[in-house]
C-alpha cells in the first residue's frame, strides 16, 4: 500500500501561515525513532524547549500507558508529541493536560475526518466503540518551569489486518472523509492550541475543561469495570468526573484504572 510521507515543510510553513497554529514554536518530523515521547523528554533540560512538536513516520518502540506497545506500520498512523511548559500551575491540576489533549483530538476529528468521535476516560479516543487513538502524558524534569510531553498515536488508514488488537481502528476503516496525514496533523496541533490556551488564560481553572470533557465522554453513564492497580476491581455506573479528573464509580473516586465498558449509556 502506498502511503505518503508527512509534508513537513507545509508542517512548517503552517507556524507562520496559519494563525491558529502559532502558538507553536517549532514542529520536527524524523523518519524513524525509537519513541517520540522520549525524545522530547531528552530535551526538557533546555529552557527554551516550550511548544515543541516531534512526529515520527514510524517509531520503533511507541509506547501507551502501562507500558503497553504503541506498533503501526510505517506511515500508517500519526505517531506525534507536544511539549509544553505549565508556569503558574499548581501540580494537582497538571493531571489534566492529557484530558484536555483528549478533548481537542475529538475536536479536530469531529471537524476534519467527519467521524463521531468519543472519549473513554481517561483519555482514549473512540469511534463506535472502537479504540482509534491514545494519548499518553509523561513529567520531563528540568528547565525550570513544570513541562509534560504529550504523546499521541491515531490510526489513520491501517487495514483491519494490521490493527494491533481486534478492538482498534483506523480513520479510514471508519469512513474519514479525510485522511492525509498533513491535514489531520494541522487540525489535531490547532485544538489542541486553542484548548490549552483557553486553560491558561483562566488561571489553569478546570471549570469549562470539566464540562467540555464530560460532554464528549462516552464512558459516564456506562456500566463499567474498572481494574485497579494491585488487582482489585469495582463494577458500577459511571457517574461522573470529578474536579481532578478522576472517574466515580458508586462511592469510588478513580485515579488510575483500566476501564472496560461493560454496556453503553443509555
């Protein structure tokens, strides 16, 4: 299958050209790397590193949460971090970066792809109940003022043989009306600009973040299990997020779970 590369000078140009996308400082786009996420973070000790974006054709060694793999053939997905620093912030609220990068990727597929994306908390990304995209968000030390490098992986035209696992997806199995990976790139690095600018200008307040998340999440309401670190798992409702994102469950406020939907909301 023929797959065309990321037009990175176009990537580039759009810096300047486009004003939604000046918020960035700097995007790099490298055939191949071991994990996007990890490259960024090797570049945190330079203080002048702030709004940085890293993509990879392919990565060797793409990771989610857990540690889980992230693999996709080369050119089929968009392997993508963003590095950005959080000054003024206090760290209780730094946990919700990755739900704010969760609901701008809903955004731009809703508008770029036309696909009727959702949000299974904490911050997968699906499509009809199928994982499409994944988000991982991950501390980098030094340079000063706080900064998360925020990874994300999006199918974008892998086949239904190449998926990595029975309940994934891709754009194009989904019916995108848009594909190319450049546009996607620019739509995806544009909500996620206007999000994180919206969070800042308010003083890192949660208030319009929480509401804006709960709207695009599929997962409250849902009758849900959750399996906990340590091996205990709890079966209920869920029936809301909380002002620090975590996910109630009857009388159990979760941090960090994997969350199965075991029926949809009604």
């Amino acid at each position: 299958m023929h797959r065309p590369p990321l037009d990175a000078e176009q990537l580039r140009r759009s810096l300047i050209e486009l004003p939604e996308l000046s918020f960035f400082s700097h995007i790099d786009v490298v055939e191949s790397t071991g994990s996007t996420n990890a490259d960024l973070i090797a570049r945190a000790g330079d203080a002048d590193a702030d709004r940085v974006v890293l993509l990879a054709e392919t990565q060797e060694q793409g990771r989610g949460r857990h540690a889980r793999t992230w693999i996709s053939p080369p050119r089929a997905q968009i392997a993508m971090s963003l590095l950005v620093r959080l000054r003024g912030i206090e760290p209780s609220a730094l946990g919700w970066l990755p739900l704010l990068t969760g609901v701008a990727v809903v955004d731009a597929l809703r508008a770029s792809a036309g696909v009727d994306a959702n949000l299974k908390w904490p911050n997968d990304v699906l499509i009809d109940g199928r994982k499409v995209a994944g988000i991982l968000a991950e501390v980098a030390s030094g340079g000063g003022a706080p900064a998360i490098v925020v990874g994300v992986g999006l199918n974008v035209d892998l086949t239904e043989a190449e998926l990595p696992v029975p309940h994934a997806t891709s754009l194009a199995l989904a019916g995108a009306k848009v594909t190319d990976r450049t546009e996607l790139v620019q739509s995806l690095l544009a909500e996620f600009a206007r999000r994180f600018t919206a969070w800042r200008d308010a003083g890192w307040d949660t208030t319009d973040l929480i509401g804006g998340y709960r709207d695009r999440c599929a997962t409250l309401g849902a009758l849900v299990r959750a399996e906990l670190p340590g091996g205990q798992t709890i079966e209920g409702i869920a029936a809301d997020i909380d002002t620090a994102g975590r996910l109630l469950i009857g009388d159990h406020a979760v941090s960090a779970a994997d969350v199965t939907h075991l029926r949809a909301n009604c």
